[in-house]
C-alpha cells in the first residue's frame, strides 16, 4: 500500500471521528445551557423580590394602608412569593419569600431554589 492510500484510508476514518465526538458532547452543552438559563432565572427572580421587599417597606413607611403595600409587593415579588410586614418602634420591616422551581425535564429532580429578601424604612412623622 502506497503512503497516499493510506492518507485516504486515515482520512476516512477521521471524518466520522468528528460527528462521534459532537455527538458526545452536544448532550453536555445542552445542560449546562439549561443551567445557566435557570440561574439566571433564580437572580432576576431574586430582584423581584429585593425590589417588592423595598416597595412595600417604602409605602407602608410613608403611610400608605398595609394591605394596599402588601397588595403593590405581590405584584412585584415572583409569582407565589409571601409578603410580610412588621414594626418595630419607628421601623417598617417588610420579608418577601418564595420558591423558584427547577428547571424540569430530566433536570426534574434538581430541588428548586429559595429565595428571601428584607427591607427595612423609617416610618416617615406625620405633620
């Protein structure tokens, strides 16, 4: 066998080389793509809940009815998210909790993530 048939054997054999290996890595890439998506999923949901903790604090703080705050903090926090309100003495301290769900499919069982945030105001005297 010549060295120039052997080029052409070698070669052959190398062209599927490449599809064998995109085939074992593409799966990989895919997870960590869906990974990353969720995680970035996880801080924005985060804050959301950084500014309904921040709103709610603010209104309550300036006078505004508890249940309205708690009502506007609902609409910022993620979906299924818990607000609460608390004082103590002149401060407004406002926690806002959820969940964030895992990404599914066979990435269903990965447990979700928490996610909590806490603001607290001066509750601003009235004239």
């Amino acid at each position: 066998m010549t060295g120039r048939a052997r080029r052409r054997g070698t070669a052959r054999a190398e062209r599927g080389a490449a599809t064998a290996e995109l085939a074992m890595v593409l799966p990989l890439l895919l997870g960590l793509t869906i990974g990353l998506v969720w995680f970035l999923a996880v801080g924005a949901a985060q804050v959301r809940a950084v500014d309904a903790a921040r709103e709610t604090a603010r209104a309550v703080a300036r006078g505004d009815d508890t249940g309205a705050a708690v009502a506007l903090g609902s609409r910022v926090a993620p979906d299924g998210s818990r607000v609460a309100v608390s004082r103590s003495g002149d401060e407004v301290v406002v926690t806002v909790t959820g969940r964030v769900v895992g990404p599914g499919g066979l990435f269903a069982h990965l447990p979700g993530a928490r996610i909590s945030a806490r603001a607290v105001a001066t509750a601003e005297e009235e004239p």
